[in-house]
C-alpha cells in the first residue's frame, strides 16, 4: 500500500457452523468483536477501535495454506478477499487494490487458476478478470 490506515484490525474466518461460538469465545474473553459486520459498522466502530477483531464464515474451498497445523489465508485469497470485501476494507480503494495486487505479484508466485477460482466462488470471476486485465495489460491473457 502506499497510503496506511491508521487502525488494523484481524479478520478470523471459520466453518459456518461455528462461527458464532467463536464469536462468543471473543466477547467472553472481553476482546473487541464483531460478527460480520456490515460497513456502517465497521465505519463506526470497528475502525475506530484498537485490535478488533472481525469474525466471519469462511467460503468453502477458499485457498488456505497450513504453516504448523494453522490455517492462513493464500496470497490468491487476499487478492481476491480485498477487491470482493469492500465493505470490510474501505481503506482499499481502486489506486491501493493496483498497488498491492502489483507488489504482490512481484514478490509472492500466484498462482492465476487459483484466483480465478476462487474469485468463481465468489461470483466475482468476471469483474476481477476485467479488474485485472484493465490495470496490468492483459496479465491474465497470457497466462491462463
């Protein structure tokens, strides 16, 4: 990114069927939660708060890597995660989506297929397929 934010806050996706109980487990703990907030939300309080916390179902088959039995979230799903959630990531407007799909890309293998994949699951394939070609010539022609 070229512009920071001035607050950060962590996003914890689970399975459906838990994602309340984890929630729960956040309050009880007196941590600052949120379940799936909506963007006025977040505007109001999320992005005012210190170490909030984010808690929300996890797509199925979204693209996860495991580093010592933990799941993290693959570059391909942040890079689709970010232009899908504008809701939950306001602060990352078109210019800041280029910046870091471009620095990204260069410092991290994505793998394409997998993007697209994913972002098929979403129901946002063609908008990133467009999103992409439009600021990284035609990036996605040569390779898929």
């Amino acid at each position: 990114m070229i512009h920071q934010p001035f607050t950060s806050f962590y996003v914890f996706e689970v399975e459906k069927e838990v994602c309340k109980e984890t929630f729960n487990l956040f309050k009880d703990e007196s941590l600052n939660a949120f379940y799936q907030p909506n963007e006025d939300l977040i505007d109001n309080y999320v992005s005012d708060s210190k170490n909030a916390i984010i808690v929300k179902p996890l797509i199925s088959r979204s693209p996860i890597n495991i580093v010592k039995n933990v799941k993290l979230a693959s570059v391909e799903k942040i890079l689709v995660d970010i232009y899908c959630d504008q809701d939950i990531y306001p602060v990352f407007n078109l210019s800041e989506q280029v910046n870091i799909f471009e620095n990204l890309t260069d410092s991290y293998i994505v793998n394409f297929s997998k993007l697209i994949s994913y972002a098929k699951r979403r129901n946002r394939e063609e908008t990133l397929k467009a999103f992409i070609n439009n600021n990284f010539d035609n990036l996605l022609n040569d390779i898929l």
